[in-house]
C-alpha cells in the first residue's frame, strides 16, 4: 500500500485496487497482474520510491513458485537497465518461458554470462541470445559452435550481429547445404570483399548468384532479356496502359500480404518479365511506371543503384540485376565480345553499391532526378 499512496490511476498502473483484489483472491492469475504491473512502473519506482520496499517487492515476485508469475515480471521488465543486476541474471536462467524476454533484450547481461548460458542451456536459450538487437563477434561464435541449424540461421539472419570472416566462411563450408541459412547469409548487409570470391563457388544454386557463379547467360536467355528490355524502353506508354494497371493490382496485393520480395524481383528479370519487373521494382521503390522506365536502363548506373537502394535491395540482388542486364546488351553487340565479368570487376560494383548506400548527399542528388 505505501508504493500506491502515490496515486497512480491508469489502467496499466499499480494501484490500491489491485493490492485489495490480492488480499482477497492471492491466486496466480493476479499475483501475475501485479507483477506485470508492477514490472511496467519499475523502472520509476526504482528512482522515486522507497528503495528498500521496491526491492523487497521485487525478491518477492522474481521468487514466486509459479511461473507465470515470473513470467509476467520478466516480460515487463525485460528492457530495463536500472533492474539489478543479478535478477536479470536470475530471470535469464529461469524456465525458458521466463528467460526468453530477457535473453533477447536486457542490456545488463555481458557477454561472458551470455556465452556461459548459451553454453549449458537448451537450444531455445541459444536461439533467444542469437535474436539479440546487438550480438559481438565473440558471443556469435559461440552460438555458431552450438551446430544447431536454427541458432545459426537466426545469427545470421540478424543484422545486428557482428560476423567475422572466419565465422562467415564457417558459416559457408558448414551450412553450404542449407538452403535457409545461405538465403540469409547472401542478404547480410556490407559483407567483406575478401569473402565475395568464396560465397560465389560456395552458393552455386541461389538465384540471385546465378549469373555471377557461371559469370554468363545463356545467349538465347540474354537476347529475348535484352529485346523486351529494349521494346519497353521505346514502346508508348498509352497502349500498355490498361494492362500495366491489371498488373500493379495483381502485384500489389502480392506486396501487401508478404508474398512479393527481393528474389521475386530478380526472378521476373532472369525470366524476361520486364513488366513485372519493373512494376515490382516501382511498388518497392514507391516510384511510378514512367520513373522507372527513364531511369532503370540509362548507361549511367548510379541511377539503377539508386533505384535499387530506394526499394531497399541488398547488395547480392543489385549486383544480379545489373549484370543481368548488361549481360543481356552484350549478348546482341558483336560477336566475340567478352561476356564475363571478372571477380574485381565484381567487387568493384558491390563497393559501389555500398559506397553510394553510405553517401546520403550523394542519393539525395540522385533522387532528386526521380522527381
């Protein structure tokens, strides 16, 4: 009571009410709603109230005998940085149920506690450390050595995760097999150069590293690419008018419920989709038809990589387009033009890429032609 002479009145808030409903009714049910509640005003009560109490009534929800209770606790105050130190640590070794919230968010746990847990728990502990905001290169090889598939496609997953090169290239000999670990391997963000060579013999199979893997197109492929690419680019816009609509319809209602991505953009392009690809390209880049058709085959690429940043593309995917599409005029110029492209020339258009991510003065320029 003396906690609730403060006179908190919102729902979400202790108040006189809830002490009189336990004093009446002490069963889990609201031995958990005070605990939620008093888990969501803790972090002020630690600072304004009175100290001793605020502890006293912490102990005695983090050593409840039911676990819904704790859990409860642990939900609500799984955030928060002024919770003492070792009642985070104790919460995160509780029954997984309890520990999950803290495992994934507390900032008090270091990453000596976090490796030991990882190391003498259950997988589920490891797969909560590994969704982490923020995993160091030391903690995400230890949750590489546990060896268990879902641990390590959620690490990789995470952008937040720090991945050295010699875990990545773990990652790659390890899980080369995996179809899911290497979709999440190739989107990480910034990878190092040194590792592109490796991932190219390493992901043979996945369609955004198919033209880069065999460093060409199939002459057929490339010439029907580049043909529809060249009728889109001088056809009037009039007479396709009705069916591009019917189009972004279809594609945006894909968009809208999750089952429209990245692969999919590329996989329209590799198949000479080119209405599909750019209507698809437009919807994630939030530009209209016209926009994309002016810029997305002009000779200077910066305006593709813009495109492509704009609708949020990672690296891998960029790198697949443009190629594709140079590939594709090759294919109609002279013959015995070369038609593949060397690992620095590589390299050096992923560095592009993200140079240009990284310059926001140099995309506003850029954009600014996107009107």
């Amino acid at each position: 009571m003396a906690l609730l002479q403060r006179g908190a009145q919102a729902a979400e808030q202790l108040a006189a009410r809830d002490v009189v409903a336990l004093q009446q009714d002490p069963s889990p049910a609201n031995r958990a709603l005070v605990a939620r509640k008093f888990g969501a005003q803790y972090d002020e009560l630690a600072e304004n109230g009175p100290r001793d109490l605020v502890k006293a009534l912490l102990h005695l929800l983090v050593g409840d005998v039911e676990t819904q209770v704790r859990r409860s606790l642990s939900l609500a105050v799984a955030s928060s940085d002024k919770l003492p130190a070792q009642v985070a640590s104790r919460l995160a070794r509780d029954r997984f149920e309890v520990a999950r919230p803290v495992l994934e968010e507390s900032p008090l746990l270091d990453d000596a506690e976090l490796i030991e847990i990882v190391r003498t728990n259950a997988l589920q502990y490891a797969l909560a450390v590994a969704g982490r905001e923020r995993v160091s290169e030391q903690l995400a090889d230890a949750l590489v050595d546990t060896g268990q598939q879902p641990v390590v496609a959620r690490l990789v997953g995470n952008a937040g995760a720090a991945l050295s090169c010699k875990t990545l290239q773990r990652v790659m000999e390890d899980w080369r097999e995996d179809k899911q670990v290497q979709e999440r391997l190739v989107r990480r963000p910034a990878l190092p150069f040194e590792l592109l060579e490796h991932m190219v013999g390493a992901i043979g199979d996945r369609i955004e590293w198919e033209l880069v893997q065999t460093r060409k197109m199939d002459p057929h492929e490339a010439r029907r690419l580049m043909q529809a690419v060249r009728e889109r680019t001088t056809v009037g816009l009039t007479a396709k008018e009705h069916g591009d609509r019917k189009l972004e319809l279809h594609l945006r209602e894909r968009l809208s419920i999750g089952d429209l991505g990245h692969d999919d953009l590329v996989q329209f392009l590799r198949d000479g989709d080119i209405a599909a690809f750019e209507q698809t390209l437009g919807l994630m880049a939030q530009l209209d038809l016209r926009t994309i058709r002016r810029f997305a085959y002009i000779d200077d690429r910066r305006y593709l990589a813009a495109l492509c940043l704009k609708a949020g593309l990672p690296a891998p995917h960029y790198l697949t387009i443009r190629m594709a599409l140079e590939l594709a005029g090759r294919s109609i110029g002279p013959a015995g033009e070369d038609d593949t492209f060397s690992s620095e020339a590589m390299q050096f258009i992923h560095r592009q890429y993200e140079e240009l991510r990284g310059n926001p003065q140099k995309l506003e320029i850029l954009f600014a032609a996107f009107g």
